[in-house]
C-alpha cells in the first residue's frame, strides 16, 4: 500500500492547524458505509496526538475545503 498524502489544515475540534492524511481503504470503506456514498476521497483525517501516553489520535473527519462537514464532528475508529 502506498504512503496517503498528508497536509495541513485547521482542525475545529482541536482548535489548530494539524496535519491530516487521506483515508486509508478500510477507512474509506467504513465512511462509505456511514454516509451511504459511493465515493469519499475528499475527506481528510486529523492525525493530531491528543494523548501522548496512550498515542489516542483526534481522528477528525473533514473536507479539503469544509472544516466542519457534519453539525457534529464525525471521528473515524480507530484500525484493530
């Protein structure tokens, strides 16, 4: 699998700009499902470490240009 790019962006509900990643597959597929789309590629995730003892990511979900999609913020779970 190759490396998602990664950029970085305002995060709304860390409150800074943090770098975000593309969707891996499994996460595409989980959004897909969620949202009930067939496409999803313009979402982003927020790679911000909230705590660094247990390494718990943010894991924000937003677009490119919308920082806030959804009227509450939508985390992807995270990978077993």
């Amino acid at each position: 699998m190759s490396t998602p790019r990664t950029m970085k962006l305002p995060c709304w509900t860390c409150g800074t700009e943090q770098r975000h990643r593309q969707l891996t597959r499994t996460e595409q597929n989980w959004l897909k499902e969620r949202l009930g789309r067939a496409g999803v590629n313009e979402f982003w995730l927020c790679e911000n470490v909230l705590d660094p003892d247990t390494g718990r990511q943010c894991r924000n979900l937003r677009t490119g240009f919308v920082m806030k999609p959804f009227p509450k913020a939508v985390r992807a779970p995270v990978p077993e």
